[in-house]
C-alpha cells in the first residue's frame, strides 16, 4: 500500500513539476494523473499497491467535492451575472461529452468482439 501512495505522490510532484517548469495553465495534479495514464498504457498492467490505495481514494471521492460547493455558495454573484454563459458552457460539454464516451464505447466493444474472434 506504502508503494501505491508513494507511485501517487510522485506522478502528482512530476505533474506540479511540469507545470511550474513550463507555465502551464492546466493544474500539475492533472498532468501527474495523465503522466500516471501514460505509465499504466506502457507498462500494460497496474500493481496491487496501487491498485488498493486506489480503491481507498475512491471510497472518500464525494467528500472532496465538498470545497467545490462551498465555493460555489461564495462565488453566487459572478454565477448570477454569467448564468447564461456557464449554462450553455456545461450543456454542450455534457453533450460532447457524452457523444464522446458513447463513441469510444462503441470502438472499444469492436475491438473486444474483434479480439474474441481472434
């Protein structure tokens, strides 16, 4: 488990790394979670370690989403001002979002009965 929480923080410190190191605009936690992709899609496997910290994690996923409310409830007058404008923004997101996953649902079923074939 030490090796799982230890694989997180250091995909975590690369991707704050790259970020400082470049001026990105993109937050480092999110470019560590893509380099952590990056490094599962090469290695073709994960490892128990990480696998069980993982699951941890997303046992305590909602309450992080309790700081993201709050902020919300602080933020209401810019809300009130730019409804029209985040409204549309998180109506199309969620359609392009949603055509995407269906879209790469459907290559990935394909694939698999492409796979079974074989």
């Amino acid at each position: 488990m030490l090796k799982g929480i230890i694989t997180l923080l250091l995909f975590q410190f690369l991707g704050e790394s790259v970020t400082k190191l470049f001026s990105f605009i993109i937050p480092g936690p999110v470019i560590g979670m893509l380099l952590l992709l990056l490094f599962l899609l090469i290695r073709k496997k994960s490892f128990s370690s990480l696998d069980n910290i993982v699951m941890v994690h997303l046992k305590y996923l909602p309450m992080l989403f309790i700081p993201a409310a709050m902020g919300i409830i602080t933020q209401f007058d810019v809300l009130s001002k730019e409804f029209i404008a985040i409204s549309f923004s998180l109506i199309i997101g969620t359609i392009l979002a949603l055509a995407f996953s269906a879209k790469l649902m459907d290559y990935l079923t394909i694939k698999e009965e492409q796979n079974n074939e074989l």
